[in-house]
C-alpha cells in the first residue's frame, strides 16, 4: 500500500447511472490530483486540488464532477458517462501546495478500473 | 514550456542482460527529475529520483538511473534485468511552482518486456 487508497477498484456503470470514486490519503499531504489513463494514451491530468482548493480543470467535460471536502479526501463525481470514457483513474497526491516543496514528487494510489455499458 | 520524452514505445530485452529506458528533458532552471513504474491495473510507484549531487541516482528493485545535463537526459538502467521488470515505465519533471502547486510532467511511458 502506497497511503493512498482507492475505491472501488473496479466499476461498471450504465450510462444513466451516477457514481462516485473515492481516495484517501494520510500521508499530510496538501494537494491532490485525479488523472485518466486510456489505452495507448499518455496520463490525462483532469483535475487538481491544492490546500482543498481547485486549481486546475484541465478542459474536463462536465459530467465528471471533482470534490475536495478536506485534505485528505478527494471524490470524482461521474453522470451520464460515455463508453469512451472507460478507463483506469488514478488519484495521487503530494506536498506540493507551496513553492519550496515538490521534491518528493506523486504518490499514487492503485486506482479505479471503469467500464461504461 | 518544459517537457519530457521517452523516445522508445516498447523496449525488449532478455532476461540477465541490461537494460535503458530513455528519458529526455527540457526545462529552465535546475530539474527534478522522477521514475515511476507501473504494473497491470495498478497506480504508479516511485523508482528513484534526482534533484541535486551525484548524477547517479540508485532506487528501488535495483535500478538507478543516471543524470546527464549535457544531454538533458534522464535514463533509467538495470544491470541484469528480471522478467518480473516488465511493466510500464514513466520519466517526469518538475514543472516549477505554477497556478498554486507543483507540477509534475509526464512522459508518454516506455513499455519494457523482459523475455526469459
């Protein structure tokens, strides 16, 4: 285990449905990232979280919706998806909300495998 | 903007000999530079890194990987690889501090296949 946990690790939804992915980090790290891993495709950045704040949207459609209630929780909100949003999503977080830190780079959790019928 | 690149899709390489995975880099300033490795339906995991010293930078499941500035390269080696070393291998840089957090830059990822 990396201190970064995911859940469920693995999901099947129909398109009307709405979900939620969920990650946990204990580690006191103060931001948090959500990224989608296709087939054959680099690492998408969709959204970060830095001090619980939103800092980046990375041209997200709206149907995946991100939530930071504190530091260590983070949740992706998902409604009417497409199957072309079938991926792997990964969660990680860092120290890395101020400008002195970001030596120790990511640490990711095992992430969600999604499917879309 | 800085960048990272794994110049190579697939490296194949037999069991007990080397193996490089290559990484270039562009970037201002002094880099961080990362390795992660990724196995099937998991996240990735930290190998090594360098930020300052030594330009040979030794981490996990023996790897180490060696900083060249002239070159802007960033490549990762093992000296007798292991079929359990396949997986799928990420380069990163640091992006600087930018829009309140530090950003990491990804490679595309090199997929490594150790045959026995």
């Amino acid at each position: 285990e990396t201190g970064v946990t995911q859940t469920p690790r693995h999901l099947v939804m129909g398109m009307t449905n709405k979900k939620s992915l969920k990650c946990e980090q204990h580690l006191g790290h103060n931001a948090m990232y959500w990224y989608k891993q296709s087939a054959k495709k680099p690492l998408e950045l969709m959204f970060v979280y830095s001090l619980e704040e939103r800092v980046e949207n990375n041209s997200v459609p709206s149907r995946f919706s991100p939530e930071c209630p504190n530091s260590s929780h983070l949740f992706l909100h998902l409604h009417t998806l497409q199957p072309e949003d079938s991926a792997l999503y990964l969660c990680a977080s860092s120290q890395g909300a101020s400008r002195g830190q970001g030596a120790d780079g990511y640490t990711f959790g095992s992430g969600t495998r999604l499917t879309v019928v | 903007a800085q960048s990272v690149a794994q110049p190579e899709d697939q490296v194949n390489v037999a069991e007990g000999n080397p193996l490089t995975v290559k990484c270039t880099y562009s970037v201002s300033g002094n880099p961080y530079l990362f390795w992660y490795v990724q196995y099937p339906n998991r996240g990735l995991q930290f190998l090594l890194k360098y930020i300052t010293g030594d330009n040979l930078v030794k981490g996990s499941y023996g790897f180490e990987a060696e900083f060249n500035k002239s070159q802007t390269s960033f490549h990762l080696k093992k000296p007798s690889a292991l079929v359990s070393d396949s997986a799928l291998y990420f380069c990163a840089v640091r992006d600087g501090f930018s829009g309140g957090y530090n950003k990491l830059i990804f490679g595309a990822g090199t997929r490594l296949a150790v045959h026995p």
